[in-house]
C-alpha cells in the first residue's frame, strides 16, 4: 500500500467525528500526565491520540463541511513542504501546551491550549471559507471539556489552600 492510499484511508475514517470527539478526552490525559512529569504517559497518550483518527469507521453520511476541511488538511500534509509545516506548528502548539503541565503553570497551559483550540477554527474558516465552521462543534466541545477540567481543578487547589 503506497502512502497516498494510506493516507485515503486514514482521512475515510477520520471524517467520522468520533475520532475528532475523542481527541479532547485525549489532551486532558496528556495534561495530565504532563502535570505529573512522566514521560512514559506523555508518549503513550500521544501515540494513542495521534492514532484515534483511523479507530473508527469511515461513516455512512459525512458532514460535507467536514469533509472539506479534513481535505485540506490532506492536501497540506500531501505535499512534503506544507506536511512540514503543518507538522511543525502542530508540534510546537503541543510542545508548548506540555511544557506549561509539566512547569505546572495551569492558567498558562489553558491559554495556549485555548488559543489552539480557537486558532483551529479559525485557520479552517480562512482556509476553506464557510465550511470551516463544520468543525466547530468538536471545538466547542474539546473547549467546555479542557475549561471544565482546568476551573474544576483551579477551585479544587484554592479550596485547599484555605
């Protein structure tokens, strides 16, 4: 199987929106185990993160926002320049986001994985125009879960510092 038909593949099951439902639940694990410094979680959860988009079955119905988001996204990740760059900011959002945990700066991990969140959307009305709002429901989603879990967490440690 060349690469290009793995790729197909992949975004086939991709484009079922449990796997964009799944990756909040996800980030929160990886904060988590970046918060308690260990490394061994960190990976393993990326690794299951990264690999919860192929989980799940190609749907029967496809949201055609959706689709047309997830197909530029396979188009930057076709051709090697933008796949690097994709990559690269990916990787630096997440490296960022780890490094807040793991100093155990919460209100400045939330921030950046807040401005992810809304810089996602963002990036996908610019780049496919009105259907990047088809993602926008996973982000509002992943933003209630990840602001949910951090206010829990915030009154939880000033309650115990009283």
């Amino acid at each position: 199987m060349e690469f290009q038909e793995i790729l197909v593949w992949a975004f086939q099951r991709h484009l079922n929106p449990l796997s964009w439902y799944i990756r909040p639940v996800f980030l929160i694990v990886l904060v988590y185990f970046a918060y308690k410094r260990s490394w061994e979680g960190v990976i393993i959860t990326f690794v299951f993160m990264m690999s919860s988009m192929v989980w799940f079955p190609a749907p029967e119905t496809i949201n055609p926002q959706m689709q047309e988001v997830l197909e530029y996204e396979q188009m930057l990740l076709s051709d090697p320049v933008s796949a690097i760059l994709t990559i690269a900011v990916m990787m630096v959002s997440v490296g960022l986001i780890l490094i807040s945990f793991w100093k155990h700066s919460l209100k400045l991990g939330l921030i950046i994985l807040n401005v992810s969140l809304i810089g996602k959307v963002i990036l996908s009305l610019l780049f496919t125009g009105e259907n990047g709002w088809g993602p926008l429901g996973t982000s509002i989603f992943g933003l209630i879960l990840v602001n949910g879990v951090g206010a829990f967490i915030m009154y939880r440690k000033r309650k115990s510092n009283k």
